[in-house]
C-alpha cells in the first residue's frame, strides 16, 4: 500500500496513520478493507511493544471486533479471550477496559448460542459479573451500569428467566426515566423491552399500553416519518392484532406503508413486506380482491427488481396463497408452479406444490417434483432442503422403493445437520420419524416423535402430524390403545377433513395438507371408525 511504501522508515507515524484511518473504515462499515489496516497495526504493537502493553491490547479488541463483523467468529473469539486474560492481568479487574473486554467477549460467547447452550450460559455469567462491577465502579445510576443491566436482562429473556428478565427490565426502565428523562432514545428503548417481557409473560394489556406510549413518543421525539418510529408502528400493530382489535391494527398497517412508499420508496424491501402484511389483514378482514391487488403489485415489482430473486418468488408464492382465499385454486397452482420455475432452489414452494399435488391426486406431478428436490439435496448441507425433499415424498402412503431410499437418507440427514438449538428441529424429528416408519423401524420413530411433541412453539398441524407417524408407530409395535389415544387427539386437530380434489383454502398450508393425508393412513391402519364432526 501507499503507507507502507511512502513510510517505510517512520513505522511509528505509519502505525498511527493506519490506526486512524482502520477506525474510520470501521465506523463507515467498511470492515473487510479495515481488516488488513487492523492487522499491521497488531502486528506492529507486538513486535515492537510486547504482548502485555495497553496499545496492544487494544489492537487486539479491535482486530476482533472487525473479525466478528465480517464473520469471522472463531478468530474474533479467540482473541478476546486473550485480550481479557491479558486485560485483568494489566489493568486490574475493575478497569474500564477489562469490564469493556468482558462484554466484547460476552457478545462472542452470545454468537454461538444457537449452535452451543453452554456458550449462552457463559455470556449471561460474564454479564453477571459486568453488572456487580459496573454497579461497584460507577454507582446504580451510572449509564454503563444501566447498560449492563439491559444486556444482562437480554440474557435472562434468551435463556428462558423470563420472570428476572422482566423484573431487570422494569428497573431499567424506572432509572432511565429518572437519569436521562422519559423522552430519551434509550428510556424509549428500555420501554420496548419491557413490553416484550409483559408479551412474554402473558400480560398483553400492559405490552399494549407501552408499544402505544412508545410510538406516541417516537412520533414526538423523532417525527412520525423517521424509520425508528415506523419499526414501532410494526410492534403495536403486533399487540392490536393479538388483543383482537383487528380494525385498529389494519388501519395502521394502512398507515405504515403509506409512510413506508413515502419515506422508503414503493420498492424498498420494509414497503414489500408491509403490503404483504396489510394483504394479509385484507384476507382476514374479507377484503380478498384489495388483498390480491396489492400481492400482485409486489410481484410486479420484485420481478421487476430480479425475476429470480428469492422476493420475486416469494411473491408469487404469496400470489397463489391469496388466489386460493378467493377460490381461484387453478390459478393458484400456476403461481406456485412459476415460483418454483423462477427459482428451482426454493425448496419450501416446491414442498407445497408437491403436497397439493398428491392431494388433488396427481401422482406423477408430485413424483417429478420430488425428483427434483432429491437432486437439490444431493448437493446441499442445508439441513431445511433435505426435510423439504424427505417430507414431500415420505408422506405418500405407497412410496416408490427407489425414491423411498433417497427419502429416507435425506429425512435422516436433515436431523443430523441440524443443531439443537434450531428453531426447526422439531420438524426435523417429526421427519426422520417418518423415515422410521417408511423403513418399518418404529421403535426407532416413536421416541423421536415423543421428542418433537415435547418441544416448545408446538403447532395444530406440527403436532397432527406427530400424533398421526406415533398413532402409527404405535400401532407396528403392538400398543395399539396408546394408538388409538394418539388417533383420537389427531382426529380433534384435523377433523373435517377438506374434500379430496378440492382446491379450498385447506390448500395454503402443506403442513396441513400433509397432516391430513397422514390422518387417513393412520384411519386405515388402525381400521379406526371416523369420528362424527359437527
């Protein structure tokens, strides 16, 4: 580079001229052209400083914190390590580095979360330490120590003490109004939090009363265009739509894309989504014909954008789903069959186009789709694409033997590449279990759809379908009154079953539509007499 040539014999000058300039990438975001500067700078710290000075040290954070923001998250991680071992060795416990090293390294420690359990309970312990120091150092009102009791409230929330997690955030939320006044950004941020602990814990009105105090504020502080307040106006369309106050809530989402278009632009993707979500409220409100309008003014502009991107197939995903609502089920299977056309690697709407396929009955269309999905997961390590591709073929009652093997290799698959934190597992149980069965192995199956039937976010159609490959499971094991109990809990799930051949609204979910195809497998393995539905 220019620095290392034209300063070649002032190394001093250098390292601080690309100190300067490291920084200012950073703070521009530009993090990958920041990484090399970063890199000479540590470099030149420890040759010439040693490992143990502050400047170093500091190098050392830095070149991590750039690291993390480009994903590298090892390297990122490993050097904080060193720079808090290295931090309380030289500064003390209590310094203002070594605390602010132990959030950097909290925040790595967060970043594998979802990948490994203990590295949460390792942040959250560090943020527990953070705030006893914090509270130590600079007192109970000190704007550190109010931001290590949010960040530790946040861990609380993650690992499920919803109760310290809320009891945290009221405190915050009372200090912050008393040291930097009800109408200060963070106050308002303390406000939002709070009202997600109340959501969490069940007391909706309260959640309700504070998302409307905060975006009355946000529109006074901030004015009622800034994006901050339209993130807002999201949050309590949220809480109106889960108290049942569905005209208050369409109106807003009337609202937020009328200022979304203005302020965004008719084509920004928040201005996509927020006619997505107001066509959603249409449907509910029986307002189908506006609710199609504006899907199909979304197609148009994502195709416009990119026909193959993944917002142009979505749209036409969303297209079919609301061509459905208004009956029109021919048309919605030819927007369903372009999406897939546009973007063959959209596994999710060729899983849906398969289901309808083999509930309308047409074999061949639904194997020649599989097909193609068995391809796609023969080159991916993406746990969803292999539950797409083994649940689409594995919920044929009559598999092809040759198909059947691919199936079941991809359902197994799809368990084992997921981690188990994944917010999917479930599925994936359901769907390695469904393998099981289709081997004849169901003492293999039945745990792990115990397993999915136990875990937290259950749905009517995750858990018909569990019920209904157990119902069956059971039933190849011989323990045929915990069958029909399963049976008897499906039936209450999927009972009446939509018409065969229908092209009703049953058609916008194929996890129904594959709950109730398993409920009639199960119905005639165990011989099991239908249960009158009103």
């Amino acid at each position: 580079t220019n620095l290392d040539r034209d300063l070649a014999a002032q190394p001093a000058l250098r390292a601080q001229l690309q100190a300067t300039l490291g920084r200012t990438y950073y703070a521009l975001g530009i993090y990958r052209e920041a990484i090399p500067l970063e890199e000479k700078l540590y470099d030149y710290y420890l040759k010439n400083l040693g490992m143990e000075n502050t400047s170093t040290i500091y190098a050392m954070g830095q070149l991590a914190a750039c690291y993390d923001k480009v994903g590298r998250r090892d390297e990122a991680l490993k050097l904080r390590e060193q720079a808090l071992a290295l931090c309380r060795k030289v500064n003390g416990p209590e310094h203002p580095n070594t605390i602010w090293a132990m959030i950097s390294l909290a925040n790595s420690y967060d970043a594998y979360a979802y990948e490994n359990a203990g590295r949460r309970d390792e942040a959250l312990k560090l943020r527990e330490q953070v705030l006893a120091l914090y509270r130590k150092v600079n007192g109970p009102e000190h704007p550190n120590t109010l931001m290590a009791m949010n960040n530790l409230a946040n861990s609380y929330s993650h690992a499920g003490r919803k109760d310290e997690a809320l009891k945290l955030r009221e405190q915050v939320l009372a200090l912050r109004r008393k040291v930097l006044g009800p109408e200060h950004p963070d106050t308002l941020m303390a406000m939002s939090n709070l009202a997600d602990s109340y959501d969490e814990a069940g007391r909706k009105e309260e959640a309700l009363k504070l998302r409307e105090q905060v975006l009355t504020l946000y529109r006074k502080v901030l004015g009622p265009e800034h994006p901050d307040t339209l993130i807002w106006m999201g949050d309590l369309v949220t809480s109106y739509d889960e108290a049942g106050r569905k005209e208050e809530a369409l109106k807003l989402r009337e609202e937020l894309l009328a200022l979304d278009r203005k302020v965004l632009g008719p084509e920004h993707p928040h201005t996509l989504l927020a006619m997505n979500n107001l066509a959603d409220a249409y449907i509910a409100a029986d307002r189908k014909d506006e609710a199609l309008k504006l899907r199909e003014d979304a197609l148009a502009i994502a195709t416009k954008q990119d026909p193959d991107s993944w917002a142009s197939v979505t749209a036409h995903a969303q297209v079919g789903f609301t061509l459905i609502a208004l009956g029109r089920g021919d048309e919605a299977i030819k927007a369903w069959q372009e999406a897939v056309r546009s973007n063959p690697a959209d596994t999710q709407t060729a899983k849906l186009l398969a289901t309808v396929y083999l509930w309308l009955g047409q074999t061949n269309e639904h194997q020649a789709i599989c097909r193609k999905l068995f391809d796609l997961a023969a080159h991916s390590k993406d746990p969803v694409v292999h539950d797409c591709a083994a649940k689409a073929y594995l919920i044929q009652a009559h598999p092809d033997p040759e198909l059947l093997k691919l199936a079941v290799a991809s359902g197994r698959q799809a368990l084992k590449l997921s981690t188990p934190g994944d917010i999917n597992r479930a599925w994936f149980l359901i769907t390695a279990a469904m393998a099981a069965v289709r081997e004849g192995k169901p003492a293999e199956a039945e745990p792990l759809l115990t397993e999915s039937l136990n875990l937290p976010g259950d749905t009517p159609d995750r858990q018909g379908l569990a019920l209904a490959y157990r119902a069956m499971a059971r039933a190849q094991l011989g323990q045929t009154d915990k069958a029909r109990t399963d049976f008897a809990a499906l039936e209450k799930l999927v009972l009446p079953l939509p018409a065969r051949k229908s092209l009703s609204a049953a058609l916008l979910s194929d996890n129904h539509l594959a709950a109730c195809i398993a409920y009639e497998e199960a119905e005639a393995r165990l011989d099991a007499p239908r249960a009158p539905h009103p």
